[in-house]
C-alpha cells in the first residue's frame, strides 16, 4: 500500500461495522482527536479511478477504506460515481443516530449516460447533531471545518452477490446438506 500501507500483526483484521467506523474513526477524525490505530489513510477520492485505490487506502480483503473530504464532484478521468437511492441512518446500540451512510455505484464515461459497473462505495458522514465544526475552532483551526471529513469504503461487487441473501452457513450447516440421505442417519430414542 505504499506509504499508506498499516502492518497490522499476523490474525488482525479490519472489519469494523458501521457503527464502529462513524464513532471511532470518523467522529474522531472530525474533532481532530488521535486514532489509536492510526489506519485509515486521508486520499481525495474523485481524482481516482476505484481500481487505482490499491496502494492509496487501507485495504482488507478486496475492501479498501479511507478518509475524504466531502463534495459534490465525484468525477474520475473515466468515469463517475452515482448516488443509488437515499440516505440511511447509521445508530449506535443506544439507538442515538450518529451518521449517515449513503451508497454510490460507479459508471464508466461521462454523467448521465455512462456504463454501470460493479464498483460499490459506501461513504459515511457524520450527522447534524454530531458535527464537530465547534471543535475545531476551540482547537485553533477556523478556517477548516473538519465536520465535512467523510470515510468511504470501496469494493467490487461480485455478480454472485445478486443471488446470495447475505447469509453463510456455518461448517455443521454444510455437512448436513451435504448428506445424501438423511434417512441413512439413525438417530438414538
């Protein structure tokens, strides 16, 4: 990943969950509070295309995220990202909203008649009532309003995905429907 590049030790992941992202990363990011760890790399998105963010942004998987500032230009040399339906509340287990997520999909060529590709990003602000905009002047910092940071999560949507549920099964599931013949099993009474 380059200069970006997080050595995590051997059986670390990064798989945090919405939740996790908004108030642990974001939230700090925004109140320019440290990130213990400091993994999430800052990377202006829209001069990218999502294949060049390799080497760019914390990668996990085939999932890459990173910091941005937000804005209205999402425009790539080859394409554009656009918005799919509307914003979802991201809420913490208190049940308090603390951000918002929005997803976008990215099309090849020019707005509004490019080809849909399999590009996903999910990018995650803060909400009106969790801005840090008051922070930041407390810290000597007037001119910059840190409440527009957002942290985005890219990846490539595999054409499988249309035909899975979103759940897996677990090792026990798949032996048992790996039985040919349940009536071979013989069960104690």
């Amino acid at each position: 990943m380059g200069d970006n590049n997080v050595h995590l030790p051997p059986g670390f992941r990064f798989y945090p969950t919405d939740e996790e992202l908004v108030v642990h990363f974001l939230h700090r990011k925004a109140a320019l509070l440290p990130c213990h760890p400091d993994v999430i790399p800052d990377l202006d998105l829209y001069p990218y295309d999502p294949w060049e963010l390799d080497g760019k942004a914390l990668a996990e998987g085939n999932k890459w995220y990173f910091f941005s500032r937000r804005t209205q230009n999402r425009i790539t040399d080859n394409g554009y990202w656009k918005a799919l339906g509307g914003d979802e509340p991201v809420i913490t287990g208190s049940s308090k909203i603390v951000g918002v997520k929005k997803y976008y999909v990215f099309y090849l060529g020019e707005p509004p008649v490019g080809v849909k590709t399999n590009w996903i990003m999910q990018e995650y602000r803060l909400s009106d009532s969790g801005s840090s905009s008051r922070a930041s002047k407390k810290r000597g910092h007037p001119k910059i309003d840190y409440s527009k940071w957002v942290v985005c999560l890219v990846y490539e949507r595999d054409d499988d995905d249309d035909n899975n549920d979103g759940s897996e099964l677990s090792c026990l599931d798949e032996v048992f429907l790996s039985l040919d013949d349940l009536d071979e099993i013989s069960f104690p009474d």
